[in-house]
C-alpha cells in the first residue's frame, strides 16, 4: 500500500509538472540546443525563490542582496567571474513556487537559492532532481527534506528535528510527560509533529492529543481548536507554526484564559523569528505571550557577525526607509548561503567543472502538439557542484559551517528564551552535543560530552500567569468525565475491601486509605469505583490490571499485589502495605523429655564439635611434648593429659599452663570457638526449657519443594503462577482455595485425606486468618518481598501524586491508625509460644571450625619445618657406606627419638659436643704447630751446612 501510494504520487508529480511546463510555456519556447561554456564565465545565473511579503522574505532579500554584492566585489572569491541573482516571488503559493522554478530551467542556472516554504520545496525538488540543479534552502525546515528522496535540496540551515529534540529535552528535564501538539496542517507542521513525536518516544514521553488546523483557518476555526484542547488533560501545549497564524493562537488562548497559571507553552523558532525583526511590537502581542518558552537558532557570537550587524541598518534602509527591518537568524544563514554557493563553484571550476547544460530527452518523448518543452535542459556539472557544497567547510557569519554525513550543519544550537515583559530573557542553551546548559555551546565543545541529568541546567522561567513555581503540567479534564476505577469484589477476607449491600459504594482497609491520600492532593479528582467480579470468587488482580491497559478502568485500588509482571502494563503507586509469600501449617506443642538438653545441635554438629576438641589437645600435646613438663610421661598419662586438657577448654577450666609459642596461638583460637559454641547452647537451650514449643514438619518453602505434597493457595492470587514459574513446584499440587474456611478444611484434613500439608498466601491475608485460627502458624520465612498499590495507567501523573499522600499518610500515622481500625484482632493465646526452630546446624558454625582448623594445620606445619631444621643442625651422624633399607629405618627411629626428646636434653648434648669438638681441634691444631716447628729446624741446619760448603 505504502509502495503503490509513492509511485502513484510520483505519477502524478509528473503530470502536474507537464501541465505546468505547457502553461508557462505559453508557445514560445526555442528549440533547445545542448550548450557548453570552457573555463570561468564572466556571469553566473543564480536564481531565488522568495516569499517576499513574509518575515523571513523581507530579511532574506536584503541578506541574500548584499551577499551578491560583497562576493562579486571581492575578486578572490570568484576570480573575476560575477554572480547574477534574479529573484522571484512565490507570494505563498505552491503553484507560483513551481512556475519560477520551471523559469529558472529555461535560463540554465546553475544554482536555485529558496525556496523559504517547505511545502514548495517538497514539489520543486522533484524538478531539481530531474534537471540536477542544485536547491539550498535557509528556511526549508521540514525534517523529511534531508530524506535521500531528495538529493539536490541542501538545507543551510539547522534541521526542525534538532528544535523538536530541544523540546522533548525540555520537556524531560521539568518532569512531564505528555503534551498537546497545536500545529499547521501541511508537510512543515505534519513532519515536525512527526519529529517531535519520536524525540518524545526516546525519552519515555507523548503526545497525547493532536490539535492541527490549516493554513487559512480564521479566528474562529482556531478557537474550536483550542476549545477542544482546553478539555484534554495535558496543561503542556507546543506550537508549531508560522508567525501570523502562531500569534492568532495566542491571542485566541489569552482570550479563553489559557494563558493563565498552570499551562505551559512552548514555541518553536517561529516566534523568535519576528520578535527579533519587529522593532515595535504591540504591548498587547505581549500580553499575549507572557511566560511563553520559546527557541531561538544560536550563532556563536564573532567579529564577522558584528561586522554585518552594524551594516544592517543601512541595508535595510534600501528596503524601508520609514522603519528599519530588524534582523533574525535567518538573514545570518541567507548570507551565509550565498557564501557557502559561492565558495562551491569556485571549487567546482578548480575541479575541472564546466558550465554546460544539455537537451532533456524524457521531455523531448513528451512534445508533440501544442507542448513546447525544448528550452529544459539538464545542468551537466550539477552533481560535482552538489558534492562541492556538502564539502565545504567555512567559517560565515553563523559560525563555523559544514555538513555532517546526513546533510545536516554540524553542531546545531538553539538558544532557550522566555517571554517576559515587553523583552525576551535567555535561561540557558541547548545544543546537541551537551544537552541543556547555562553556558554556550562554544565553550563545550573542547569537553568531553555530559549529557548525565545533574548536568543540564538552567535559568528560573517565569511561567503563565507570572509564577515562577513550576507548574503540575496536566489537571482532569474538564469534559465532566469521572474516572472509572476498578475495586475487587472480593468474597473472602473482605476487611480489606467489600462492597456496601445496596449501595453503589464500598468499604474497608484500602478504600479507606485511598480515600485519605485523595484528601491530601491539592486538587479535586472526579471518580466512580466500580466492582470487578462477582462477590462469590475472588476476582485475579492481574487481569484487572490488564483491563487498565485496555482502557476498560482508569485506575485500580483495592488489595492489588506489586508484582514484575504487573508493572509491566501500569504503575503503581508508593506500596501502603506489605505482604509478601509466607507458609502457613498446622502445628502442634513440642514437649521436653530426658535428652532435651541434645536438641540445641544437630547430630552433625555435636559430632564436628567432639571431633575437634579431640584434633585441638592433640595439636597442643604435640606443639608442648618438647617443652613442657605437664605434657611428657608415660603414654597413658599422655593420653588423659590430651583428653582432660581438650574437655576442660569447654569450662575454660584448664589447668596445664602452655609455654610454646604456637601453642598458645592454637589455643587463643580454640577458646574463641568454645566461647561462642557455649554462648550460642546456652542460649538455644534456655530458650527450649522455659518458652512452650510449637512443632511443624514443614519447615519452609524449601520443605515443600522437596516433598511431594500438595500446597493451598488463594484463589484469584498471584501466587499460584509465581509458585509454577518461579518456584518450579507442578501445578498438579497446587489446590485453589476461595474462604478461609477452605484453608481451615483443607490444612486439618492434611495431603492424606484430600486436603494440604500447608498454603501459600500474602502476609497480610495470612496475619487476618491466624487471628482466629490458633492450631496453624507461620513455618520458615517470607520469601517474597512486595506491597500493596494502587495501579494507574502507565506515565499517569497522578501515581506520582497518590505515592506522595500515601508517604504523608505514614509519617503522620494516620496509616497506622487506619491499619488498626480494619485489621487490629485479638491474638490468639497459642501466639505467645514460640514455634520450633531449626536446631543449630553445622553450617551456621563452619566459618569457626574452619579458621581453627587451619590455625591447627599452619602451626603443625611451622612445627615440623623448626623440628626437621633442629634435627638436622644438631642430630646429623654420616651414614655407613653400607647404607640401605636398615640405615633409612634406624635414621626414622633416630628422628622419632629425637622428636620424643625434651629440648633440654637435645640443647645440653649439642652444647657436650661443640665443646669437645673445640677441644679435639685445639689439640689438633698444637700438634700440627709442634710438627711444623721440627722441620723448620731441620731445614734451617740444612741450609746453613749447604752454605759453609760453598765457601770452601
């Protein structure tokens, strides 16, 4: 459909085109001949498409004039060769725009400045494409224009998608989220819309109400307009106009007092573009626009801008001697744009580009008869010149100028104003580089980008109605609709929430609390509650959810438990109860008996615990055996030192001093853990001697997972699928149950005789029941977190609003007080006993045995390392040469004996040897001297005989 609707819209783009090729015409076109012109010419055809009685016209002709005359007065530019600008007017017509086009193409020009409309430019885009003749535009600002359907229009100026993006930052920044869209009826203001409707979208936000009208709407028309806005709930209005329409807007809005406090008004660039040009504007045009937020395209501020300001006023004297023409951002980016144009066909002709045109054969299949459609010709260098122009980079009056990838100016800005007085007030920027800031865009771009929420910033608005507190952004609505809001009519417990027999009202615990946060709102809210279900079964909450999302109810209040699934379809409100999963079973008193004082432990724990009272004495024996008198002796004394040394620690009560450094680090430890382990007895065994016991074989959910018994759970609850797909139980064991007289039932009657072996329902439902029902009890603990809210719509203000009464509510204890109202019981006398708890297991205790046992094993190790070390410094004999099997054994029965030796006895025999071993070298060493001395005698007589011979 979308396919066929393009090309039938191609079809007829053509035709019309044809029609106004023989209109213009008019029987006198030439035959039309191919042409080509080498090198620079002296003159250049541009052409102008202007609306010259419109705002933007009347400043764009003087901008676009004295451009051509600045370019053709500086030879450098264009070396020698002089642009030639012929201007025409559209005077607002589409017709007319399309006519001067087609009387462009029949003087070959190479270039088409305009048009200003972006409703023209979608139709003559298609006769720029087909004859490859380059449109730029400084006004166009229709987003779907950059689309690649239109390859020869280049926009110099910033995008409408970049203002539209302001806007929803704007937007997101103040906290709201929906807003009224009031907009002209043809492709500007459709396509913006569009745009600002999917910057919205990516920040969580809407439009909720559309309010278009078209471009010859009188007074009249735009009053019924608004009238219909007025009845909408959104107090967030953005205009998208032009100027003369835009202020019939407000004037209409003053007029219906929706100008006062409590709307917000935002505008697009269309209201800067004739403040900044009417020097004098009508105090009552102001009146109009009090409070107004409005966005103006920035031009970073330079010697090239002032430069041209301070010509303004004698340009514009040409135009209008009487009352000068202020000038607007657009005038910057129509001078510019001849720049820009300029400097493109200076590259154009450095690139070896000629200025030759060519016969349009498709036209020339479409002649014959009264057509004359020869004088069409195609620009043959239009596609160089077009990549010239989005290559060029340049610093104009607007500031640096270039194009990005998808033909849109770099770093596009805008500035934030408010109307205030008879003057605007600039409260900050908006660029698309950092966002919302107080600070010129120019200054950021050095910085990395921040776009983080504590980052954007600015100034304080004064608002409609001359407030400066931020308004709410939306009311009811004022059509006299009441808000339709779903309430459970439940059949059981209906103290929460119960429908009045014979009356249209309801009753209870949540009705009560939304009642007093609806109190607490500083405005009125119209509402009707209207049951869900019958009153015989307990309706599902998530399916009343749903019914939100399906626009069946406006709200939902009632016992509605926040779940994950559910706030996928609403929000809801701050929760004003909790209530999580719990397993309520039956139980009965536990009784002491003769071996009560066992029960504090597990079997497991009592047995790790014996196990390393023994492992700790046999560690300490070991570390003192060497050292200390109180652990050495005969075996059996050694062996009862261990076991009334380790036993004892349990009383600290231990007699046997320790001297060993590592012993006494392992017994620092040990004694830790015994104090601990005693306190943690003691304290668990007090509490099953004096405090009477309830018993439940179910201890918890983990109980029921594992069994295969069958579980209750409320009917219309959301506990049934979170059991099946969360907990992973089968739905074969889960059993509905609809009263509390069913649980009772099925709870006595157990899983052997059809009933339960426990049910699965909301903390708060389960703390009503067991008011009355003393033989059941809560078993392990709530392993679910959630609350009770009341559901809105997605985005709803009024969520927000309730979440912030029901807080108030709490901390004035007005919440407690409604609590006790509905759900005080008297308790029963059972509730004062205490239900068995788990024995205390290993596990709660291994982190102690663990560092204790590897306080153990480090000191052993530390141990063995100084024994081996000591036996080898003071226990080392050389093995015979005949070592073997028997050597390896006598040297084990050597360590051992060594180990089992007190140091003492170790020390004093080393001592023994050292010194007869000093004693044997010093003899040694006297002998040698003695034997040394001898033949030195012997040697000297011998020389000396030596000596006497030679002298004879």
């Amino acid at each position: 459909m979308e396919s066929s609707a393009v090309m039938t819209t191609s079809i007829g783009m053509k035709l019309f085109m044809v029609m106004v090729l023989m209109l213009s015409g008019n029987g006198q076109f030439s035959k039309g001949f191919d042409t080509n012109v080498s090198g620079r010419p002296d003159v250049l055809n541009i052409g102008s498409i202007l609306t010259l009685n419109s705002v933007i016209g009347k400043v764009a002709k003087v901008a676009i004039d004295a451009a051509v005359e600045d370019v053709n007065s500086n030879p450098a530019v264009l070396r020698g060769t002089k642009l030639n600008i012929t201007t025409l007017d559209s005077n607002y017509s589409g017709f007319l725009g399309i006519v001067e086009a087609i009387r462009f193409m029949e003087t070959q020009t190479m270039a088409i400045i305009g048009p200003q409309s972006s409703v023209i430019a979608h139709v003559i885009s298609h006769i720029a494409n087909e004859l490859q003749v380059p449109m730029l535009s400084y006004a166009a600002t229709d987003p779907t224009l950059s689309s690649l359907e239109y390859p020869f229009f280049v926009r110099t100026s910033p995008n409408d998608l970049f203002q539209m993006a302001a806007i929803a930052e704007l937007v997101e920044y103040y906290g709201w989220r929906e807003v009224i869209a009031i907009y002209i009826d043809d492709d500007f203001g459709r396509n913006g819309i569009i745009a600002l409707a999917d910057q919205l979208a990516a920040r969580r936000c809407r439009i909720s109400y559309k309010a278009p009208f078209t471009a010859d709407a009188t007074i009249s028309d735009i009053r019924d307009v608004l009238v219909q806005v007025a009845l909408t709930e959104s107090r967030i209005l953005v205009v998208h106009t032009y100027p003369n329409s835009g202020l019939d807007v407000f004037s209409v809005a003053q007029s219906l007092g929706m100008m006062d406090s409590g709307f917000v008004w935002f505008a697009t660039t269309w209201l800067t573009t004739i403040l900044d040009i009417k020097n004098h504007f009508a105090s009552e045009a102001f009146n109009n626009i009090q409070g107004v937020i409005t966005l103006r395209i920035h031009t970073p501020e330079s010697q090239k801008k002032r430069d041209f300001i301070s010509r303004w006023t004698n340009l514009t004297k040409k135009v209008s001697a009487r009352s000068p023409i202020g000038m607007n951002t657009y005038a910057l980016y129509a001078y510019d744009t001849v720049w820009l144009l300029a400097h493109a066909i200076d590259a154009f002709f450095e690139k070896g580009g000629n200025l030759s045109f060519s016969y349009y054969s498709r036209l020339g299949e479409m002649s014959g008869g009264s057509l004359h459609l020869n004088s069409m010709s195609i620009f043959n260098g239009g596609k160089l010149l077009l990549d010239r122009l989005l290559q060029i980079n340049m610093t104009g009056v607007t500031g640096m100028y270039g194009f990005t990838s998808d033909r849109n100016l770099i770093r596009p800005a805008c500035e934030v104003i408010n109307v205030i007085g008879t003057g605007l007030r600039r409260i900050g920027f908006w660029s698309n580089y950092s966002g919302l800031s107080i600070a010129p865009p120019e200054t950021l771009y050095t910085k990395p980008p921040n776009r983080s929420s504590s980052n954007q910033q600015l100034y304080n608005v004064v608002w409609p109605g001359q407030t400066t507190q931020k308004p709410r952004g939306w009311v009811f609505p004022d059509n006299g609709r009441e808000m339709k809001i779903g309430v459970p009519n439940r059949a059981s417990f209906r103290e929460f929430v119960q429908e009045v027999p014979g009356a249209d009202t309801f009753k209870g615990y949540c009705i009560d609390v939304f009642t007093a946060a609806l109190n607490l709102l500083p405005y009125g809210v119209p509402y009707k509650l209207v049951a869900y279900g019958d009153g015989r079964t307990n309706p599902s909450g998530t399916e009343l959810v749903r019914l939100i999302t399906a626009g069946v109810y406006d709200a939902a209040v009632g016992d509605i438990a926040i779940t994950t699934n559910r706030t996928r379809m609403v929000d809801f409100t701050q929760p004003y109860i909790e209530s999580g999963l719990v397993v309520v079973a039956p139980v009965r008193k536990s009784n002491s008996n003769a071996w009560a004082f066992l029960r504090p432990f597990t079997p497991q724990m009592w047995a790790v615990t014996a196990i390393f009272f023994l492992i700790v004495g046999a560690v300490v024996w070991i570390l003192e055996h060497r050292m200390n008198d109180e652990f050495r002796g005969p075996p059996r004394k050694q062996v009862v030192t261990i076991l009334w040394f380790s036993l004892s620690t349990l009383f600290f009560s231990h007699r046997e001093n320790t001297v060993s450094t590592l012993g006494r680090v392992v017994l620092v430890f040990w004694l830790f853990v015994v104090l601990i382990i005693n306190s943690s007895y003691t304290a668990s065994l007090t509490s099953i001697l004096t405090v009477q016991q309830l018993f439940s074989p179910i201890k918890g959910i983990e109980s029921l997972i594992s069994s295969e018994d069958r579980i209750g759970y409320q009917l219309g609850s959301f506990s049934r699928d979170y059991l099946i797909e969360e907990v992973g139980i089968h739905e074969s064991r889960l059993v509905p149950l609809n009263m509390p007289e069913d649980y009772v039932k099925a709870l006595k009657d157990g899983p052997r005789n059809g009933g339960v072996a426990a049910v699965i329902d909301e903390r708060a439902y389960i703390e009503l029941f067991l008011s009355t029902q003393c033989e059941f009890s809560i078993v392990g603990q709530e392993f679910t977190k959630n609350g009770w809210g009341f559901a809105f719509p997605r985005d709803s203000p009024l969520a927000l609003d309730m979440s912030t009464a029901i807080l108030k509510l709490s901390e004035s204890g007005e919440l407690q007080q409604i609590h006790d109202k509905w759900l005080q019981r008297s308790a029963c006398s059972s509730q004062s006993t205490k239900l068995v708890v788990d024995r205390l297991q290993l596990g709660s205790f291994s982190g102690l045995f663990f560092v204790c046992g590897l306080a153990c094993l480090l000191a052993l190790l530390v141990y063995f390392i100084l024994i081996v070390r000591q036996f080898l410094r003071y226990h080392s004999e050389p093995e015979s040469e005949s070592s073997g099997q028997s050597s390896r054994s006598a040297r084990i029965q050597t360590f051992l004996s060594f180990v089992d030796e007190k140091e003492e006895s170790v020390r004093a025999r080393s001592k023994r040897r050292h010194l007869e071993g000093v004693s044997n070298l010093s003899n040694y060493e006297n002998t040698a001297e003695n034997g040394s001395s001898k033949r030195y005698r012997t040697e000297m007589l011998s020389n000396r005989s030596v000596s006497f011979g030679d002298l004879d």
